[in-house]
C-alpha cells in the first residue's frame, strides 16, 4: 500500500464516517434509536434510574463524578487483589498502592497512562474487565458531556441538558460496543492474538534458554482502545507490538477508529443544532490543524538524522528511521503518532523519544492546543466548542455587537466557564512541570541531559493532563513522585474541564434564542473558520512558547550546531543563536548528562 492511497482510503473513510456515524449519534443520544432496548431498560432498573427525568447541569455533574469515584475505587481494588482473583495464569500479584491508584485514575479518566509492563503487570482479569470497561466507560462520559453542551447550545430556556446515566448507557450500548465487537472480529482475522491460555513457553535446546512469550486476550482490547480515543495496549509495545497491530490493514484500521467518533461528532454537532455548517466550520478547523502540523511531523522525520549523517550515512532516504516501525516506515508510523497525540488516544507505533527535536516538538505541541483537532471522544469537541464561544466573544467586539452563538448571546458568565475550560490543562502543565524540574524526585525521571531531559518531562506532564497517555519513553514515570503528579493531572486535567463544560452547557440552556439579524456575526464561514483557528494558536502560542523554546527547540538548534547542518527552522537570526547558548546552558545546569 502506497502512502497516497494510505491517505487516500483514508480520507474517503473519514468522509463515509463523519456523515453516517455522526448522523447516527444524533440520532442515538436524541433517543431515536432502540435496538437494545430489550437490554437498555434492564439496566436502568438495576442503577435506579428514570430514564424519562432529566437533570440539571448541577446533578448531571454529581451522578458524573460520583460514576467516576466509584469506578476508582473498582478498578484500583481490581489490581490490589488480582493475585487472589482468577484469570491470573503468569500468578502476577497484587500490583503496587502508588501505581494502583495511578493506573486507576489513568483509565477511568480516558488517560490510560501506564506505568507499568502491561504484559508483565496486570492480570487477564483486570484487563479484561477493570482497564477494558473503563475503556467503554470513560470515552462514553466524555461523550455524555459533549452532548450536554450541545444540548445547552439549542435547548431554549431549559433548566435541564438530559440524563447523565441514559447517555452514559447508550453511548457505550448502541456507539462503542457494536462498532468495538465488529472491529474486534476483523483484528483477530487479520492475527491479533485473542486467548487466555497464558503465555506460549518453549526450550531452545540449541543454547539452553527456556522462553516464554506473552499472550492474552490483545484483538479484543485492541480495538475499544483505538475507537474511544484510549490508548492504553495490553503490551508494553502498545500499537507497535504485532500481536496487537499484526498487518498493514490494521494500521489503518487503527488510524480510522482513533479518527472516527472525534470526526463524526462534528456532523452530530451540526444535526442538533440545526446547521450542518456549524458542524462543517467547526470540521474545518479541527482539518487545518491536524494536516499542518502532521505536514510538519512528516517534513521533520523525513530529512532523516543528523547524528546518523554525522556518523556517515549521509543518504537516508526512508528518513529518521530511528524508533520507528519497520514494518510501516517513517510516513506511515508518523502519520499514526501524530493522529494518536491530536486525540486523546496515545497509542503510538514509535518510539517518540527517538523523534527528531522537531518531529517530537510536533507530538507535544499538537498537545497543549488542548487536544482539539480533533482531540478525543467527546473531550475534543467539548473543549473546541469552548474555543469557539472565545473566538465569537472576540469576534463581537471587533464588530462592535453583543456576541452570539447559534442565537445564544455570549455574556460575561459563558466566557468566564469556557476560559476555565481552555486554561485548565495549561496551567496543570506549566505548575506541574515547574515542580518536577524544580525537587530531585522530577529531576531524577528523564534518563537524559539536557534539552532531551526537560522535554522527556514537559511531555510527562503535557499528556496525562491532556488525557492522552502516550508516553515519549527515556523517563522512569514508576516512581512515588511520578505516579502522584501524574495522577493530579490526569484527575483534574479530566474534571476541572468537564464541570465548566456542563456548566456552560446549563447557563446556555437557560438562555432564549436571539433571532439572527443582519449584523449577525456568522459563524459558519471561512472568515469565522480563520479567527477560530487563530485563537487556538494564539492561546497555545503565548502559553508554552517559553517552555517549547527551552525543549525541542533548544535541542534542535543544538544539534545543527554540533553536526553542522541546516536548520529545520529556516534561516536563524544570531540572537537566535545567542538565547539557544543561554537556554542550552541552563538546561545543562538544571539536567546534566
């Protein structure tokens, strides 16, 4: 397969998905569909649920969060006794308190941020039924709280935005469940290793060695990962390991699931709201963002690696063939990693460390966009709407009107809620990430000097607050001090975001519908498309320029000055140069090698 016709089926995939998948969910959390009714009510009685009441934002965000608490504490008692649970064939034991809580907090937030050897850590039952269900789960509450916001967005003076425990139950029921178990089948056709007979264990006689190579039940988790945005592999080689990703097929089959339900929501969007141009606007943005920067990816990995160069292999035509995987090669594998770190899912086929300064600088920064394009299964969208509510404020004053969107005036209060949705993960990263390289304990997880070492820990700390969970690799994230500040990220990277979005979704509910006039600013046209895109920029741009400078900049310009190469930044000015010497020394100073 030709990477054109990769990117090709691709798109063509992409386009079938956003219209049918997308019409379907509106069509699911409208209640329009009931195939698994016989199944959905059963379940209602055992909650105690009406599922005829709605709520409030105020107790949508409790019975959220009282979800989310208790699904805590299950899956970390899962771990803590799966030495004395069945389905243990490796006899793994319980798995540590530190990590325990860190794991547990990493799935049920749609993190799925691992600390640990999958393969060598957990057992088959709390894989399958503790880190498997909060896969379900957990991108079925991100995708509750978008719809809520949506809600709020064309509901007119409403004091409810829906039932949190219907959409929870039918997000998973008639979205991620079907398309997961078909998805799943395909995996285990195409050699994804699906069984709980326990590793595969043989003698070599030729040199003595006794072996064993883990198995498990990988083509069923496989694909619930990918789809709901998750990430979280049951090997440690994650989507790169051949029991779990075995052909070319389902590399971009992977890609498609990671893409579709952040995608297709924007049609969903557009549906509800009454204005597919809505959702085509808000598709567009998500669009110019993705594609610059996995150009940018691309550009970068594909000038190969300048400490290879200098060793001698001046031709490398493949590119910086360094972490990543052989079978798919540098376009194919970056494409990946770049669709596993715009969303939320993290499941990446390289090695991220082994990235070029740039190429990795890419991963990060598609990040601390906040993760909007497309960004994860209803995460993604909740935060973009959040973005466009900025970029309509802004808009209004630069056109002299009070701000509206889809007919809702933006006041004080809906700007106050959705700045606090937008600067929550920034402020999570730059704090917490001040902490890790200002004590010994942050200090002592990168496994390299320099810019490398701050960048291996801004990236630690920028993903479990984006609820991404993929890793760059050359730090010890498995000890006390990680494990905790991990998990403060990925708690209030995950709620401190989704309360203000069901928060703005109820004052938003509560408002009447203002009928557009011809002053109206629109908000479905190229010139709406273009602000919005330059808002999200703007507030990334301002927030972690500094931090990025000091990282894979820094590193990059360092390494055109050692091997003596051009950089890929284009022409640098001399005080360019002189702020890398200052920046590089003090990284030096902070991490030496």
């Amino acid at each position: 397969m030709t990477f054109t016709f990769y990117i090709l089926a691709l798109v063509v995939a992409l386009g079938l998905t956003w219209r049918y998948l997308g019409s379907y969910m509106a069509a699911v959390f409208e209640g329009r569909v009931h195939w698994f009714g016989w199944l959905e009510r059963p379940v209602y009685r055992v909650l105690g649920v009406d599922p005829e009441a709605e709520q409030t934002w105020q107790r949508y965000a409790v019975s959220l969060v009282m979800y989310s608490g208790l699904a805590i504490l299950v899956v970390y008692g899962f771990e803590r006794l799966q030495g004395s649970l069945p389905f243990d064939p490796q006899h793994l034991g319980a798995v540590s308190p530190a990590l325990s809580w860190n794991t547990a907090v990493s799935f049920v937030t749609n993190t799925n941020w691992q600390n640990y050897v999958g393969e060598a850590t957990m057992s088959y039952l709390s894989q399958m039924v503790a880190l498997v269900g909060q896969q379900f789960a957990s991108a079925a509450a991100g995708m509750c709280v978008m719809v809520a916001l949506i809600r709020g967005l064309y509901r007119k003076n409403s004091s409810t935005i829906g039932n949190f425990w219907v959409d929870l139950v039918r997000g998973v029921l008639y979205i991620l469940l079907p398309i997961a178990a078909v998805a799943a089948v395909i995996y285990i056709g195409q050699g994804a290793v699906e069984t709980l007979a326990g590793p595969a264990c043989f003698h070599n006689v030729l040199n003595g060695v006794h072996s064993c190579i883990p198995r498990g039940p990988q083509g069923s988790m496989t694909p619930i990962k990918q789809l709901g945005n998750n990430g979280g592999g049951f090997t440690n080689a994650n989507g790169a390991h051949p029991f779990e990703n075995p052909t070319a097929f389902t590399q971009w089959l992977s890609l498609l699931l990671i893409l579709s339900i952040p995608t297709a929501s924007t049609y969903m969007f557009g549906k509800m709201v009454g204005s597919v141009r809505q959702g085509i606007a808000v598709l567009a943005t998500m669009a110019i963002l993705f594609v610059s920067w996995a150009a940018f990816a691309q550009f970068a990995e594909s000038r190969g690696n300048p400490a290879v160069a200098a060793a001698g292999v001046t031709y490398q035509p493949s590119g910086n063939m360094e972490g990543k995987e052989v079978r798919f090669g540098v376009a194919e594998t970056t494409l990946f990693d770049v669709g596993s770190t715009q969303t939320s899912t993290g499941s990446v086929t390289g090695s991220n460390d082994s990235f070029t300064p740039i190429g990795g600088m890419a991963l990060l920064t598609g990040m601390m966009l906040g993760e909007v394009s497309p960004g994860g299964a209803g995460a993604g969208m909740y935060t973009i709407l959040a973005f466009a509510i900025i970029a309509v404020f802004i808009g209004g004053l630069m056109v002299g009107r009070t701000p509206e969107y889809l007919g809702k005036k933006i006041q004080a209060r809906e700007v106050k809620l959705a700045a606090l949705l937008v600067l929550v993960m920034p402020m999570l990263v730059l704090i917490l990430a001040g902490i890790a390289v200002s004590i010994h304990a942050g200090r002592a997880g990168p496994l390299n000097g320099g810019p490398h070492g701050f960048t291996e820990i801004l990236y630690a700390i920028t993903s479990p607050a984006n609820n991404n969970g993929s890793a760059f690799a050359g730090l010890n994230g498995n000890s006390a001090f990680y494990n905790v500040i991990q998990s403060i990220a990925m708690f209030f990277g995950r709620f401190a975001e989704m309360i203000p979005a069901l928060a703005l979704g109820g004052v938003l509910a509560a408002k009447g519908v203002s009928p557009e006039g011809a002053g109206t600013f629109r908000t479905d046209t190229p010139v709406f498309v273009g602000l919005f895109v330059g808002v999200i920029l703007i507030v990334g741009a301002l927030t972690f320029f500094p931090a990025v400078a000091l990282g894979p900049i820094v590193e990059q310009l360092a390494h055109n000055k050692f091997y003596g190469k051009p950089s890929s930044l284009g022409v640098v000015a001399p005080a360019a140069h002189h702020f890398a010497h200052q920046a590089l020394t003090f990284a030096r100073k902070t991490f030496p090698s």
